[in-house]
C-alpha cells in the first residue's frame, strides 16, 4: 500500500472514531441482538417474480440486518444496499417515512456500518425491487473502509490474509465456501446412506503414524512428554475396526510439516474411512457413485467445468496399473524390464530424475510415474496396483507379492484419493515397521515410526479391511473450479509479515 493510500486510510479511520465518540456521547452502544424475521435471499426469492401492483397489496413489513455496501444520498431520499449472510437488496430511505432524526443519522453513516432496518416492498421506477425503510438503526460502527470492489481484492495478501475482507466483497469468493461446505454435506449424507458411523479419533500422537510424513512435534507439560500433530487418523481408525466397528469413517484435520504450494497446506482435510469385509473395487465404485452424487447436488449434471476442461464423471473411471500406465506414456521402456532396477535407474536418471543410491525397482518406477504419467491424468483414472516398496500399510497381492492391492485416484493430474486392501498380518506389519525405522535411521525424517500398540491391536485381529484417503481441499477445488488450494481455504497458512 502506497504511503498516500495509507495517509488517505488512517483520515478515514480518525473520522470515523470521531463518528463514533459523537454517537458514544449521545447515549449509543453496541445494541445486543434484534430480531429480524428475513433475510435478503428470503425475500428475493419470494417477490422478485412479483408485478407492482402485486407488492403494493402485500400487508407486511420486512425487517433484516447486514452491512451496508452502498450509499447514495439524494437531499431528503437515498438509496443504499444492504448484505446479509444470504445475499443482498435495494432500500429507500426517505425524511418523510423516518423522521428528521433518523433520517440525519443515517445521512452520517458510512458504506461498511452494519445496520437493521423494518420496511415494506415495492418496485422503483427501473423496476428494482427495493424495501422502503420505516425504522433504521445502527448496529455496529465500521471504523474502517471497506477495500474498493473492483482493485482492493486484486492483492492476494489482502484476500488470504484478511479473508473476512475477501468474504464482504466478493460474491464469487463466498461462493466457493458455500460450495464447500455442501460438499462435506453430501459426503457425510452419502456414507450415512451406506450405514457408514462417523467417529473422531484424537489429534495428538505419541508416535506419529498412518502416512510417510514429516510430522510437528509439540510437548504436553503435565505429562512431560512429546506428541505430534496427526499426519494421518488412519492407525486409530483402524483399531477401531479390531474393536469390532465395520464401517467408520471421519472427515478430520491432519497436519504435516512439508512445503506450501497451489496443492499443499500445513493444515488440511481428508476423509478417512474403513469398511470391513470388502475389497479396493468396493471402493473404487463407491468413490465413482459420491463424484456423481456431489455433482448432481451442486450442479444437477454429472459433467463439471474445471480450468477450461469438461470432467466427465459418467459411467466407470479409466482403470490402470502403474506398470500399465509408465509403459503407456514411456513407450520406450522395455516392458520385460519395469521391475529391474538397474535397468530403471538407468532410465530414470536419462530423464533427470534424481534415484536413491538404495531404492529399489518399486520406488524408482513410482518416480518415473509421478515425473512423466500423472500430470496427464486429466480424466478421472485410477492408477492400481503399487509397489510394495512403497506401500507400508498395504496388503501384498496374493498373485504378485510384488505389487500390493492399492489404488490412487486422479483428476486433472492430481490425486484426490488413496485406498487399499489394509494389511491385517501382524508379523508382515511389524518386518515393515521395521523397514521404515532402518530408513529414519537411515536419515529420511519422513519415514514411519514403529507402533507397537498398533501391532498389538491387529494380534487380537482384524477383519479383511479396505481403507481409503480422500484429499477434501482437492476435492473442493475440483468442484468450485479453484486451481489453488489457498482459494479454497478460509484462512490458508501464510508466511508472517
């Protein structure tokens, strides 16, 4: 902001206060809640159809709250629009309909005020529908300005940063976390038709776990002992299942201390659920059904518009494995030689991938994948099949032990889902446990812990289990057509001034 633009701010600010003292001596504090019995959405959507000789024989007054977004005073009539939660609507005030008094109060107040107003409807000369206000008063006192509508919200510091700004001003924001929240409507309204019980499972771990993460560490004072931030709920989530809950699931914040970009936040949601006795294709048709499901609800189609392409949710989503999918974009790779890892680490490297000097053929095709396949995953495809190098928690194929029975999901070349048939062989777990602790010990700060309750949990048993991820900022994003995750965040995570 321009030094002249802040001296400008701060003579406004002053002459608001002085508003507000003056209001302060004349007996004015902030009023405790009022009544209202509409709201601007309520009665648009009620009478905006309606003629005006229909209105005039309406024989009821409306009172609603908002703020106060435009003001155009005309000697002893004004015009001003008032916004509440639900949208927005035209009023008319007049000297003669509020008294000399009011009427020279509201002449004082400013664009921002939050006011509440009782008046009847009726249609102006260009046909707005419009409430003529009988009683006006002042509910609170914005001591600042508002941002100009059309350069204020331009600064991306200003809308991430002071998000409730970006709310005020922009409909097209405010949209986006309307959309938000109706898809974690239908999320929940979707596993509850599927007899699924939402449960919570605690956010502070003595031993972090469920996903290969870098996790935050914090400290418990009384019991003098480190926690960490959950990365993931799924070894809680799955004791549960132990305990005999079949179908669980909880929508939940999960936290892990890596990078900020247009897909990443410190601080995001998933969707994590189990569901005893079925398999990834169980899954799989299920998350196809919830896409269908979310789009008919918002957008009464099963196609949907995102960053200029059409996503098509109709019918059964492109299936491939890994192997399947890494050959087909690298159609030079000789097939006979996918799990070689020389041979890969050779190919790899002619493509500027840095490899591991210990990673093995799973985790070099996995990173040729991520390099050359899974940006052109635009159409909703499932990749299967991973490698069991890079699957800790996945159970191995019966067929091929060198795959597990693990699936991701893509649209638009990001993932969006992570599921898998769970791994419930206790001793299989703890040699895997053991895996990722020689690889922390190793130096990767991102590797898995070893859980001995959590073995222990699975030696009482675990039934045959598939569990899935679901990234529910991505999946926002997706539908709100946002190409970043900032946009659908309320407050995203921020470097300080």
């Amino acid at each position: 902001m321009s030094d002249k633009n802040s001296k400008s701010d701060n003579r406004l600010v002053d002459e608001r206060r002085e508003k507000l003292n003056s209001l302060r001596e004349g007996g004015f504090n902030y009023p405790s809640t009022i009544k209202i019995n509409s709201s601007t959405a309520s009665i648009i959507d009620e009478y905006d159809s309606m003629k005006k000789e229909d209105l005039e024989g309406i024989d009821r007054e409306f009172s609603i709250a908002g703020r106060m977004m435009a003001k155009r005073v005309m000697g002893k009539s004004s015009f001003s629009r008032i916004k509440d939660g639900k949208g927005s609507i035209q009023v008319f005030l007049s000297n003669s309909d509020l008294g000399d008094d009011s009427y020279e109060s509201f002449k004082t107040m400013d664009v921002g005020d939050i006011v509440w107003v009782r008046g009847s409807l009726f249609r102006t000369k260009t046909d707005e529908l419009t409430l003529n206000v009988k009683e006006l008063v002042l509910l609170s006192k914005s001591l600042r300005p508002l941002p100009e509508k059309y350069h204020g919200l331009t600064d991306t510091e200003i809308r991430y940063r002071r998000r409730y700004l970006d709310l005020m001003m922009s409909e097209e924001s405010a949209e986006v976390f309307k959309i938000r929240s109706k898809v974690v409507t239908q999320i929940r309204s979707f596993l509850n038709d599927l007899d699924m019980m939402e449960v919570e499972t605690p956010m502070m771990h003595p031993i972090p776990g469920g996903a290969v993460a870098r996790p935050f560490i914090t400290h418990h004072n009384t019991l003098d002992q480190d926690f960490y931030l959950r990365i993931a709920p799924e070894l809680y989530l799955k004791r549960l299942t132990v305990g005999g809950f079949d179908r669980v699931y909880e929508i939940n914040r999960s936290f892990r201390n890596e990078g900020v970009s247009t897909q990443h936040n410190p601080e995001f949601t998933m969707l994590e659920l189990y569901v005893a006795h079925e398999t990834p294709d169980f899954l799989m048709n299920m998350i196809e059904d919830m896409m269908r499901a979310i789009s008919q609800e918002l957008f009464g189609s099963d196609k949907i518009e995102y960053q200029g392409e059409t996503i098509d949710f109709t019918g059964h989503f492109q299936r491939l494995t890994m192997e399947e999918s890494v050959l087909k974009y690298n159609p030079e790779l000789d097939k006979e030689k996918v799990r070689d890892a020389g041979y890969l680490r050779s190919f790899a490297e002619g493509i500027d991938i840095s490899v591991e000097n210990d990673a093995g053929a799973g985790k070099i095709l996995f990173e040729i994948f991520e390099k050359t396949v899974e940006h052109q995953l635009q159409q909703p495809t499932y990749i299967t099949s991973y490698p069991r190098e890079i699957s800790p928690l996945s159970r191995a194929n019966d067929d091929d032990p060198w795959i597990v029975d693990r699936f991701e999901f893509f649209i638009m070349g990001r993932e969006l889902a992570n599921g898998f048939q769970e791994l419930n062989d206790p001793d299989d777990q703890a040699e895997r446990f053991e895996d990722q602790v020689k690889a922390r010990d190793g130096g990767d700060d991102e590797a898995m812990f070893f859980d001995q309750d959590y073995i222990e949990a699975l030696e009482y048993g675990m039934p045959p289990t598939a569990g899935l991820g679901v990234g529910i900022d991505r999946l926002v994003m997706l539908f709100s057509n946002q190409a970043s995750i900032r946009d659908v965040l309320l407050f995203p995570h921020m470097r300080s001034k």
